[in-house]
C-alpha cells in the first residue's frame, strides 16, 4: 500500500468523522435549547396556573356565598309585600287628606 493512499484516506476518513462529530454536536445542541425552552415554558404555566389557581379558590369561596335562586325569590315576594304595603298607605293618606280638606272647607265656609 502506497503512502500517499494512505494519507488520502486517513484524512478522508477523519473529516468524516470530524463532519459527524460537528452534525451530533449541531443536532444535540439544538435538541437541547429546545428542551430547555419547553421547560421553561412549563415553568412558566406552572406559576400562571398558581395564580389562576387561587383566583379560582376566592370566586369559588363568593360564588358560594352569593344568593341562591330560592333566596332572590323570598327577597323579590318581600320587595313585592312592600310595595303593596305603601301603596296601600299611599290610598289611605290621600283618603285621609281629602277627607281633611273637606273638613276645613265645611269648617271655614260655616256650612257646619
């Protein structure tokens, strides 16, 4: 075998193993940006979902105080009795003021 063969393809073959090295080290570098990446992503949603956790917690904790349907309608029959009630006083006191102005007029025209 010549010297010269030789050295052709020991440095033949060293490019290429140096080229596969370079392709694995390109190829691994941006798998691993890109993990990294994810996972700072998913650090990231963790502390979003932190968040959203809690604010769900205190609208769950008010959702639970506020007024069912069954106590708006008991306050709804309540406003209702009411309004019924001053409208009823409102019947009356114009009652009672007309009667008192029939009152004065007999008192001061002396028809009494």
């Amino acid at each position: 075998m010549d010297y010269e063969v030789a050295k052709f393809w020991l440095q033949f073959l060293n490019f290429a193993v140096t080229l596969c090295v370079g392709l694995y080290v390109w190829s691994s570098n941006r798998h691993r940006v890109t993990n990294e990446r994810i996972g700072d992503l998913e650090k990231g949603i963790d502390v979003r979902l932190d968040a959203h956790d809690s604010r769900l917690a205190t609208l769950e904790g008010q959702v639970k105080a506020a007024p069912t349907h069954a106590d708006l309608a008991q306050i709804h029959e309540k406003i209702n009795t009411v309004a019924q009630c001053s409208s009823r006083m409102e019947g009356e006191m114009k009652s009672q003021t007309d009667l008192l102005r029939l009152v004065l007029n007999k008192m001061t025209r002396g028809d009494a």
